[in-house]
C-alpha cells in the first residue's frame, strides 16, 4: 500500500543497521543495507569509505523506493505484505524475492511479477500469506553457504518481520 512505504523503510533500517563491513558478508561495505556497489551503481559514481560512512536514511531513502519498493510493486500489495516482500527484496535482490512470493503463492515460479502474481496475491489471506512467504524465505536462507555465519541474525530478523508485517495487517 501506498502508505506502507515509511514505516516499512523504517522497520527495514532498523535490521540492517548502520555502517558494516564483515569479511564474510559478499556485500562488502555496507551502510543502512547499501552495498558500495548498489550505491555507485545508483549514482553513477565510485564511492569511497568516507561518502558510505556518510549515507542518511533521507540519502537511500529515494534508491530503496525506486530499486526495491517500486521493483515488488510495494504500493499494489496489502499491507503486511508489502513490507515482509520489500524486507526479502532489500536483503535477498528482487529476483529472489519476486521468486519467493510465487513459491508462497503456489504460482509459476518465474521472477516477474506481472498480473498473475498480483492477482493471486489479492487472493490470498494477508496473514496466510505473510507466514507462507516468511516460510520460504527462511528455507532459502538456510540453504546459503554464509547461514553458518548468519543464519542466526536471519532467522532472527524473518521471525520479527514476520511479527511486524502481521501487526501492519491488523492495522
């Protein structure tokens, strides 16, 4: 929902933090879940340590709406879903996530998400949904070479998703 994009950017920053740059994470540096690459590929420069340390939430705010939120069709979901598919899109790459909801939608599993997708998930119960996504989700991060690593944070962060997305649909 159209609405949902704020407190969805807000609840997302809150799990990816601040800036990091872990030996075994493949991002790289990383500030408020921005990768060096994502960001100079978004502004079509290089970027150096200094300018990531210096990004604000009112700096990736445009690049989260325009490459992630608008990529899942955040403002044609149900609340809730919205922000849980945004969350998997952020983390995951939009691809995976798209993939994702049609794995939880029972639907071809082809990472567009065109009408047949939209329509099957205004079909669907919003809660229902949500877990069924949230699900799939965690199974797939559990099959990734770098779970060991951080496969406690992730689980951590799918089950609060989960919490919070199920909350915005109760709203």
């Amino acid at each position: 929902m159209m609405e949902s994009f704020d407190a969805s950017l807000k609840a997302l920053i809150k799990h990816e933090g601040g800036f990091v740059n872990h030996p075994k994470d493949p991002g790289g540096i990383t500030n408020l879940g921005v990768t060096k690459k994502t960001w100079e590929s978004y502004t079509g420069h290089a970027a150096n340590e200094a300018e990531m340390r210096a990004l604000t939430v009112a700096k990736v705010a445009p690049l989260y709406k325009t490459r992630y939120w608008k990529t899942v069709r955040g403002d044609d979901l149900p609340a809730g879903v919205d922000y849980c598919v945004f969350d998997a899109c952020v983390n995951s790459g939009p691809y995976k996530a798209i993939k994702l909801l049609q794995d939880a939608l029972g639907v071809v599993r082809d990472g567009v998400f065109g009408a047949g997708t939209l329509g099957s998930v205004r079909q669907q119960d919003p809660v229902s949904l949500i877990s069924a996504f949230t699900s799939a989700r965690l199974d797939f991060l559990k099959g990734l070479s770098t779970w060991d690593t951080f496969g406690r944070g992730w689980a951590r962060r799918v089950k609060e998703v989960e919490v919070k997305a199920k909350a915005m649909v109760e709203k």
